[in-house]
C-alpha cells in the first residue's frame, strides 16, 4: 500500500473548479465538487487532451475540451459521445485542509460501481 500524497491545500482550489496537478509523475485533474474533492487521470481516452483544461458540467462531470465528450467525475464513467472508454480515477483523502491523493486506490464511487 502507497503512503497518500499531498495534492494541495482546500483553500487553493474554489468549489466549481478543476486544475492540473502532478504527483508521483502523474498529471492528474483535480476537482472541487460543492466541498468534496476528486482527481482523476488528466488524459482524455479519446483524445490527447487535458480534461483540466474543460468545463465541470451538470455538477458532477467534467467536459473535455477538445470534442465535448463527458465523464462522470466520481467514478470516471463516459457519459457522452465520443467518449467510451473511463478514465482512472484516484482515491483523495481529506485531511482537515490537506487533500491528499493515493495514486495505487481508485475513488471510493469507482470502487462500488463495479
């Protein structure tokens, strides 16, 4: 089991935002939905882009920036065309104003929609 990686402080990422972090040699998007946080890879599937990059939709998806295909942030599940294949994502533990990520865990969403 990894030892969980500082992501960034709570107060360096507004509710409703997304921005590029890389931990470990990952480049991860990191998400603050309403208070609770994300990250998922920040590659599309689709195509090379930075899911970053796109706009946080219907409160809990994030667009991609280059064909406006969807993906559930939680589980990282495609939920519009042209992306059909998930994306990774990674457990983050919240740690009073510490977000912390954990590269070798899935989220928590991930894990029970199997």
């Amino acid at each position: 089991m990894s030892q969980p990686i500082l992501l960034l402080k709570r107060a360096d990422l507004e509710p409703g935002k997304v921005r590029k972090c890389e931990v470990g040699g990952v480049a991860l998007a990191v998400y603050n939905l309403n208070g609770t946080f994300y990250a998922t890879q920040d590659g599309c599937t689709h195509a090379t882009a930075s899911l970053s990059e796109g706009d946080i939709v219907d409160d809990d998806c994030i667009a991609c920036p280059v064909h406006d295909g969807t993906f559930h942030i939680p589980t990282g599940q495609p939920m519009s065309f042209p992306c059909e294949h998930p994306i990774r994502t990674f457990k983050v533990i919240d740690e009073g104003e510490d977000v912390l990520v954990d590269l070798d865990q899935e989220s928590d969403e991930a894990a029970d929609a199997v």
